[in-house]
C-alpha cells in the first residue's frame, strides 16, 4: 500500500529505539506517561517493520534512498546491542527502580519508627514533631506510588488499598498524639507495622527489617511476661520468638543482632533458675537492644 521510505539503518535504529520506549514504559513510568511511551514503542517497532515512515511522506524525507543494504558486520552490530539494551536495560531497570523504591519508603519508614518509639516512651514533643514529619513524608510517598506502580510493586492489587488504610490509621492518631494518651497512640501506631510487613513481603522483598518485625511482635510477648514476673510464661513465649530471632540471625548475625541474642537467652536463663524479681530490668535490656538494631536497619 505504502512505498518504503525508510533505509535499512533506519530500521535498526528505530528498533532500538522502540526496545528503549518499552523498557522505559514497562520498568519506569506509570498511568498516562506509560500510555505515551507504549505508544511510541509501538510506532517505532510497526514503521521499522513496514518501512514506512507518514512523516516522512509528509516532509518528503526518503531515507532508503541512501543505504538499502548493510553488511553482515554491520547487522551483528546491532544485534549485540539490541540484546545489550535488552539484558542490561532490564536488570538495571529492574534494580534501581527497585532501590528508589526502597529508599522512598525507608525515608517514610524511618519517622513511622521514631514516632512509634516515642509515642512508646511518652515522650510527647519527640512524638508530635515525628509525627508531623511521618504525616508529610507518608503523603508524599502515598501520592507518588499510589499513581506509579515501579515493576517489583506492578502486580501488587492490595497495594493503593493498603496505602489509604494506613493513611486513614496516621490520620485518625493526630488528637491522641498530641494531646491525648501516648500509650494508646503507640497501640494504635503498632497496627501500621502488619500492614507494612505484608506489603514488603508479598512484593518479594527478603529485607532484614521483614524479620525484624516478624521476632518483635514475639518478643513483646517474652517481655510482657516478664513484665509480669511470670517464669513459665517466660519460657513457653521464649520458643517462639527463638524461631523468629534465628531467621534474623541467617539475614545478619553481627555484634548488635548477637546483643540481642544475648539477652533474650539471659532471660530464658533467668527464667528457667527462678530468678523472677529481675526479669523485668533484663526484658528492658532486651528491648533496648532490638530498638537500637530496628532503628537503624529496621
């Protein structure tokens, strides 16, 4: 139907350029502008086929005039470097979109946590300006990923319904934070951690921070027994959070998981010799070491 005004090189060319476009699209780029960018791929890879260019026609461009055939030499060039493109476009696509990813969502993370701690402590000027803060980095992050989904979070369906639920749970704390029971806060903040655990989780993330929380909710348990002065308690809740502190171990074993390690096996100890008046004093120590691990690398 349309007579070919495109060279052999000019094909090529727009075959690679239509494997960047949907690289772009598929790894970097979210509603409209993904659209956008499919769309020139997609125009890119039919007039490369065809080798007919409407613009071309328009301006009076005929650029199989000047080269209709390459060397052999020539092809296998561009071959090497469409599969070039084509392997390490998506591995480093696919790596730093997963690092932007992460480090966004560390940023956020790292004032849930200090609000968390606070709120723990009761200590309410720590509390209410890491709340502020989480409040303005969880819109930020809620709003850039709710409307672009990176590859690693693309088939995540509870994603954008997870964010607004933990949205509703920081927005709803602001009265009791400040002026309210920073006890309750912390309760109510405590259910944000689930939902990020499960969002990290089944997007394929195998982050030390996952297991962290996994062996804090069992170690809650170890200290409130110990809280309680109760021995058995104690050892029963000890196995438990045992399980989960080895995982922890096989992601990261160094002096400051090893402290942890230590204490919680010094409670057990402690338990099982009947030394019930001071589990309460060593339950702190453990508690203290977990913080200092979950708040830098959790």
């Amino acid at each position: 139907m349309f007579n070919k005004n495109e060279g052999v090189i000019d094909r090529l060319i727009r075959v690679i350029f239509a494997e960047v476009f949907f690289l772009l699209a598929w790894f970097w780029f979210g509603g409209a502008v993904q659209i956008v960018f499919y769309i020139l791929g997609f125009v890119m890879l039919v007039t490369a086929i065809t080798g007919f260019c409407g613009l071309y026609k328009i301006f009076g461009i005929n650029t199989n005039k000047i080269i209709k055939k390459i060397s052999k030499v020539v092809f296998a060039v561009f071959t090497i470097i469409f599969l070039i493109i084509a392997v390490a476009g998506s591995y480093y696509s696919n790596f730093f979109t997963r690092k932007l990813f992460l480090e966004d969502f560390n940023v956020m993370n790292n004032y849930y946590k200090q609000t968390l701690f606070n709120t723990g402590q009761e200590k309410r000027p720590e509390s209410i300006a890491n709340y502020d803060k989480l409040v303005s980095e969880y819109a930020s992050f809620s709003k850039k990923y709710s409307n672009y989904h990176p590859r690693i979070i693309a088939n995540d369906r509870n994603f954008n319904s997870d964010l607004t639920k933990v949205s509703v749970l920081i927005l709803n704390l602001k009265d009791k934070v400040y002026t309210g029971d920073l006890k309750e806060a912390h309760t109510n903040f405590e259910d944000v951690r689930p939902i990020f655990q499960d969002m990290l989780k089944r997007n394929g993330f195998s982050m030390l921070a996952v297991y962290l929380v996994d062996f804090h909710d069992s170690m809650e348990e170890v200290i409130a027994e110990a809280d309680k002065k109760n021995s058995a308690g104690v050892i029963e809740t000890y196995v438990d959070a045992n399980d989960k502190l080895v995982t922890v171990e096989e992601a990261a074993n160094d002096d400051e998981i090893k402290a942890i390690r230590n204490n919680l096996e010094t409670l057990l100890n402690l338990a099982k010799s009947g030394d019930a008046e001071i589990l309460s004093a060593k339950a702190a120590e453990l508690k203290s070491s977990f913080v200092k691990v979950y708040l830098k690398r959790g």
